[in-house]
C-alpha cells in the first residue's frame, strides 16, 4: 500500500491542493472538506505543528517551504506550537457532517483541538 492517497488528481495538482487546505487550516483553525482530503490534510497538518513545537531555524525553514503565507507559518511558530507543548500529537479533530449534495461525498469539518 503507497504512503499516501492520491485523491483523483495529478501529483502537482494533488500536493498543492493539500499546501492550501494545511494553510487554510492553520490560518482559520477549521475547514469543510471531503473525508478522504481531510485524512491527508491531517497528516501533513501535523508535522508542521510538530515543526513549530520544534522552534530552531531549520524547521521554520522546512515549513515556510511548505507552507504557502509566510504569515501563517509565523503563527505556527509563535501561537499554535506553543499551545500544544504539552500535547504528544493528535492536534487535530475530524468531525462528519453527512453527504455532500451533490455527488454524495461524506463531508467533514477538520479543526485545531
């Protein structure tokens, strides 16, 4: 089994997808997405928290290469890491909303704890 999901699009397509919905995430606290988007999102969500709990000029470097405003990876660094310096992980919550209209697709909302 690969590492990862691939999400019905192009590898390009796919990897900034999922850079916009961590820095929505990090810039909002929350976002409305598909299951299966919300899955990868916390993943990558994660490790840029783990970076920011970190704190040394090399992660912040790692996550402003991933992250794409510069604004929101100094809000890691400065509000959201030191929140959860206590927390080993799981610094995100998915909760289902139902089926999305449309096509049916489950919908959930992905937050910060």
């Amino acid at each position: 089994m690969a590492g990862h999901r691939k999400l019905g699009r192009p590898t390009g397509h796919r990897k900034l997808m999922l850079r916009n919905l961590v820095t929505s995430l990090l810039r909002d606290g929350k976002i409305t997405t598909t299951i299966t988007r919300a899955k990868e999102t916390r993943k990558l969500a994660e490790k840029m928290i783990t970076l920011g709990k970190r704190g040394d000029l090399h992660a912040r470097r790692q996550a402003e290469s991933f992250v794409l405003d510069k604004d929101v990876t100094k809000k890691v660094f400065d509000e959201i890491a030191p929140k959860y310096a206590e927390r080993n992980g799981g610094y995100t919550r998915i909760m289902k909303l139902g089926p999305r209209r449309g096509d049916a697709s489950e919908m959930v909302i992905l937050e910060l704890v």
